[in-house]
C-alpha cells in the first residue's frame, strides 16, 4: 500500500471515530457541564434571563466527585516489586527506587490525578508519555502528561484495556497557522494552501468534513498522531545464539 493509499484509510479509519464516537462526545461535554456548575441549558437560562428570573444553581454533582478524588490521591496504589527467589531482594529495592524516582521526575503523580479526574466524570482518562527534548542544552527527559479524552482514538475492535490488540491509536490537536509553521518549517506552502481552502467560501457545503478538519471559531486546523501496526515478512538466518537478517550476513 502507498502513501496516499494509507493517508486516505486513517483518514476513513478517523471518520469512523466520529461516527461511533458522536454521542459519548456529545453526553461526555453534558457531564463535564454539569461538574462546572452548568445545569440549564443555553434555551433555558435565556428565557429565564428574558422572563427576569435568576438561573438558581445548585451544584451536587462536584462534591461527589471531590470526595471521590480525594479519597485516590489519598489512598493511592504504589508499585511494588516482589522477589522471585534468594538474592532477588536488593534488585527489587533497585527496581523499585528507579520507579519511585520516575514518577517524582516525570510530573506523573499529577497526570494520574487528573486523568482519573477524567475518568470519574466522563468514563475516560489518559495519559501521555513522550520525551520533553530541550534543543538549547541538548539534553531532555521523559514527561507525562494528561491528555483531554476527547483528543484520543483508537481501533474500535481493540477490547483490551490498555489497546495492546488495536490495530491503531491516534491523537487529536488543534494548532494555528503560526504553530503549524514553527513546528514543520518546511511546509510553508503546504500550510498556506490548506488555511485558505478551508476559510474560502467554496468548501462551506462541505459542512461534516470540514468540521473534522477545521475549526471556524478558533481558525485552527486539526492535527493527528496516527501510530498503526504494519506487518511484513522477514526471512532470518540462525547463526549459533543469533538470529540474523540476510543484509546483516553480507
């Protein structure tokens, strides 16, 4: 399959996102409206503010989810390692202090607090793992960070948990033009073109496509981290304990 030819199937495969996706989005922004405060909608709260009648707000719904939050960050589950046999012990020390220094140097324990947040509220919550590289001093280090549950896809026959068995997993952004062009230098034209096709008024009739790609509040396009599986096959050669391509023979 070319490029163009995988390009057109994530794209179809993220349209199917949006199409199986649409109500949870929908009930998911309902949910996180209600934590806010936001119990009557746009039509009730302007007759009201017509009719001279206050919009009277109770909010029951974010000491629940308070409580419940406190009591995780309190009582949380810290990882362990136990031994397997005699001498194993000082390894699980080791193992364990690396772990503990991973997660105090990553901004992991906020990340989980905040993704589990998500979770109470709408049923999802993520977290991101990527590498925070600083081009001035040349060094980096590994970063989590949450990450919103409406910015995620992934294959819909993915039953595992963790998306071990998907076939594909994506991430959603918004980005503007000025961040487009720092990010890819090199695709000034590309980046151009694509602005101006989407603010022209000749692509308005293209209503449900357009809304995937393009945001007419904000004037931002959508970008997508698409990570899929590719399977090929290899002919390797065993020489002694090593297994070898046939390049690596020559």
């Amino acid at each position: 399959m070319n490029t163009l030819d995988k390009l057109t199937e994530h794209k179809e495969q993220l349209r199917r996102h949006f199409r199986i996706n649409g109500k949870w989005v929908r009930q998911a922004a309902d949910s996180y409206a209600f934590e806010a405060g936001e119990q009557w909608s746009k039509a009730d709260a302007a007759m009201m503010a017509k009719q001279g009648r206050a919009d009277m707000r109770i909010n029951l719904v974010r000491p629940h989810i308070n409580m419940i939050c406190g009591y995780a960050i309190s009582s949380p589950y810290e990882p362990d390692f136990l031994p397997r046999g005699q001498g194993d012990d000082d390894v699980c020390r080791v193992l364990k202090g690396i772990t503990n220094w991973v997660k105090d140097t990553t901004g992991y324990p906020r990340a989980k607090e905040r993704s589990f947040r998500d979770k109470v509220i709408c049923g999802r919550g993520f977290r991101w793992w990527d590498w925070d590289f600083d081009f001035e001093s040349q060094k980096g280090k590994i970063r989590c960070q949450r990450i919103s549950p409406f910015s995620v896809y992934w294959d819909p026959e993915s039953v595992e948990s963790d998306f071990s068995d998907a076939d594909f997993v994506g991430r959603l952004m918004w980005m503007g033009k000025e961040e487009l062009k720092e990010r890819y230098p090199d695709k000034d034209v590309e980046i151009d073109q694509a602005f101006a096709e989407y603010l022209s008024e000749e692509n308005q009739s293209e209503a449900i496509d357009r809304k995937i790609w393009f945001s007419v509040e904000t004037k931002r396009i959508r970008v997508v981290e698409h990570w899929y599986r590719s399977q090929k096959t290899e002919t390797v050669h065993k020489v002694g304990n090593h297994l070898l391509r046939l390049e690596e023979l020559s």
